[in-house]
C-alpha cells in the first residue's frame, strides 16, 4: 500500500476515534467500493502500438453518484488514484453537494504525446470504463494534466457509445458544449473565497504576502485573482522550478512569460528559486497548488507561512500536519480549499440535466454561498472539538457518510 492511501485511512481512523463511530460504518469507509484497472491500446502516430494503463476507483456513492477528476500523469498508480478517490468522498460531504467519491488516472507522460495520441488515448479509456460511468453512475472531471478539451473527448466518445448527447457524463466541458461559466477558474476562485473567509475570523487585513507552489490550472488563477485583489503575490513556480520577488510580482506579465517560454523561470526583476525553497519562504500564506506530500516532516519545520492554503490534493503529510499544528500554522485542508471545483462542477451538471444555464454571476454568487458555508461549519466544528481544520472537516464529513449509509440501510 503506497503511503498516500494508508495516510488516508491513518486520517479515518484518527476521526472515528475523535467521534467514537461505530466499527461496522468504519470498516465500510475503509476501502473503495470498486476498483476497475484497464489496459488501453493506441495507435501511435509511427505505427507502433502501445498499451497505456488506466484506473477508475469509484470510492463510495451513499450520498449521491461518484464523482471525481480524471488524471494524467507518469506517477499515476492505483494508490494514489484509490487516496484521491477517498478524499473525494469526504470533499463532497464538506462541500454538501449530493456525490460520493471516484478518481481517475492513466499512467502517461502527456508531454510525449501528439495530439492526436493524446485523444487515441483518452477515447480508448472511455471505451474501456463505459459501463462504470455515466451521468446517475460516475462523472469525471478535469485534474493534473487533463484539461477541457480532453473532457470534450470524453464526452463525444461516451455519447457516440450510447447513441445520443450525454454533456452529463462528464463536466469541466468547454461552455459550446455544455461547460458552465466559471468552472475553468472554480477550484482557485473557491480557494480565494476561503482565504478571504478566513483571513476576516483572523481579523488578517494588511501585508498579506502570498507564496504559491504550481502555475496551472488551480495555482495559476488563484495568483491571478490574489493579484487582482491587490494581494503581494511574491513566489511562484511550476515543474521546472520558480521566482520570487519579495516586492511582489505583476501575475499577468508571468503569465505572459510561462505563455512565451513555457515555463516561469527567468521571470525580469524575480530571483529563480527552487521548489523547496519557495515552500520555505517567509511568507504569510503558502499556497501548493501542484502535487502530493511537498510538505512532509522533513520539512515542516522549516515553513514560515501563518497559513496553508491546499489547493492541491494531498499536499501535506499527516506527520507534517501534526508538526504545523503543534507550531500554530493554519493548514486549511485540501477538502475544503479546493472544493470549488466540485461545486461548480456539481453546477455544471445541473445545468446540463436541466438544459439551461447559468449566467457567470449566478455561478459564482452560488459558489460563494456553498463554499462559505463549508467553511463556517469547519470553522465551527474546529473550536467546538478542539481539533485542527482536517479533523473538523472530517468529522462532518463522516457524520454525513455515516447517516447516509444508516439510512439506506447498508
Ligand atoms: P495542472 O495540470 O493545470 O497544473 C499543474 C501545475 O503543477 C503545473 O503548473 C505544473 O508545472 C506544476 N507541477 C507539476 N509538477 C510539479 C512539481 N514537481 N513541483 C512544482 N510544480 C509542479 O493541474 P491543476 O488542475 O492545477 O491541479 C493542481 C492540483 O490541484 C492537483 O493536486 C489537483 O488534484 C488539485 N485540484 C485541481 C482541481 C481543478 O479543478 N483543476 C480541483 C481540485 C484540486
């Protein structure tokens, strides 16, 4: 078992013994529903044929139909997609939208594929999970390295296989095909939301300084709307490493220079720094928007920030939680941060089950109703218990799995 799913079961464990659950609901919430592993053949553009592993862990649905993103990435394996697929269970009970948990992934370096490859592969996958997924079953989404487009296949191939339109099988679609307004910034406009939330109970105002690790979907909007807010974004990075400017840097003209040259690095009037080093900086939020496990107990004391802010799934190491906590840094879990990309997700669905849709402002005046709601009760049940933030969202996640599973009597 890989780290990152034992983890998630340490972090179970450590909730139902805070709220005492019965043993028969804990044993159910400790492994995924189903598993499925699938080989996907494709074509490649030299005539060579290839075999790409893919994964679909459908985690629990006691409350609502599974949900969760689909991935591309080499690291991909079924630990991890089987974690993701846990916290996306307990994600969509904090966020209180009526879903249980899934994840997806394929093994696959994207950056070695054509485009053509790219949609080979990912029609290949739909065709090999059909059966699981579909708009009451599972519902896909975007993740690391997968993207609207890619979500646009998804869809084709899905309806072509039933026979007619499915835009519900799957969301973070492009809007000419059913995407809702506002979900290609969601996951960062919900993670702003929080922080402003937040930093008011903290009676936080001035000399916010932001750091913020992965410049792609999740971190690169989050930047762009702290800047736009007028907060100091001071350090940024991507895959290949990053830049900090302790006056702050102007956002758009990084995003000018990652769209030029492909990554941030040599950024005018910014210093390159590592990504370790970025986590280290003395900044009043840190931000890790990119992979797993950044912060771990090798590190953890070294970080400066007041607050963490996990837009990434998994970004800190339980050890390292532990750590922050005992040293009085916020962590506001990953459950929580970056819930807003589920929510607008949730809206997208919605809005395709109904045929008709929603202006940006009802979106994102919808967004910001649920996502302060979610973060009042995490805040509630944080002081009520006298745990940390994870904790508190995981009891109320699990207060909610465990009514569902009691009622439906599982
Ligand atoms: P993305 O593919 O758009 O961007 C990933 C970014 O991380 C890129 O800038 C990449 O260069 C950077 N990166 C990759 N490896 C790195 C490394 N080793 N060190 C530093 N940076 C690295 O992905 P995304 O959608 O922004 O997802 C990022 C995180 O946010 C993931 O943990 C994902 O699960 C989480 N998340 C995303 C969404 C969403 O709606 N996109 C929703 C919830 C959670």
């Amino acid at each position: 078992m890989s780290n990152q799913f034992k983890e998630a079961l340490a972090q179970l464990n450590k909730t139902c013994e805070i709220m005492n659950v019965e043993h028969d609901e804990v044993e159910i919430l400790k492994s995924p529903q189903k598993v499925i592993e699938v080989s996907i053949p494709v074509k490649m553009d030299g005539g060579d044929l290839k075999v790409f592993t893919g994964f679909r862990v459908q985690y629990n649905n006691a409350r609502g139909p599974f949900k969760g993103g689909l991935r591309y990435h080499p690291r991909v394996n079924l630990d991890e997609v089987q974690a993701l697929a846990f916290w996306m269970t307990i994600k969509c009970a904090v966020a209180d939208i009526p879903y249980g948990g899934s994840k997806g992934g394929i093994t696959v370096d994207i950056k070695q594929l054509s485009k053509g490859e790219l949609e080979r592969l990912t029609r290949g996958y739909v065709r090999a999970i059909a059966e699981f997924v579909g708009p009451c079953k599972d519902i896909p989404a975007p993740d690391v390295y997968t993207n609207p487009q890619i979500m646009a296949w998804f869809m084709d191939e899905y309806s072509r296989i039933k026979g007619q339109n499915e835009p519900a099988v799957v969301t973070g679609k492009p809007v000419e095909i059913g995407g809702s307004l506002g979900r290609d910034t969601a996951t960062a406009q919900g993670g702003f939301y929080v922080l402003e939330n937040i930093l008011k109970k903290l009676k936080l105002k001035n000399d916010i300084t932001i750091a913020i690790q992965g410049f792609g979907n999740a971190g690169m909007n989050f930047a762009k709307i702290a800047f736009e807010h007028n907060y100091k974004v001071a350090a940024v990075s991507d895959s290949k490493s990053g830049i900090y400017n302790p006056e702050g840097l102007d956002v758009n003209k990084v995003i000018e220079h990652k769209n030029s040259t492909g990554s941030v690095i040599n950024f005018a009037g910014a210093r390159n720094i590592s990504n370790e080093e970025l986590l280290e900086l003395p900044m009043k939020v840190l931000v890790p928007a990119a992979l797993e496990a950044v912060i771990t107990k090798d590190n953890a004391d070294k970080i400066k920030a007041s607050i963490v802010l996990e837009l990434a799934n998994g970004p800190t190491t339980i050890e390292a939680s532990e750590k922050l906590y005992e040293k009085a840094v916020l962590v506001v879990p990953d459950v929580l941060a970056n819930s807003g990309g589920v929510i607008v997700s949730y809206f997208e669905w919605v809005q395709n089950l109904r045929h008709y849709y929603w202006e940006l402002e009802k979106v994102q005046a919808n967004l910001d109703k649920q996502i302060n709601r979610a973060t009042d009760l995490v805040w509630r049940y944080m002081k009520d218990y006298n745990v940390d933030m994870r904790a508190a969202a995981y009891i109320i996640a699990i207060e909610k799995i465990v009514k569902a599973l009691k009622i439906r009597g599982v």
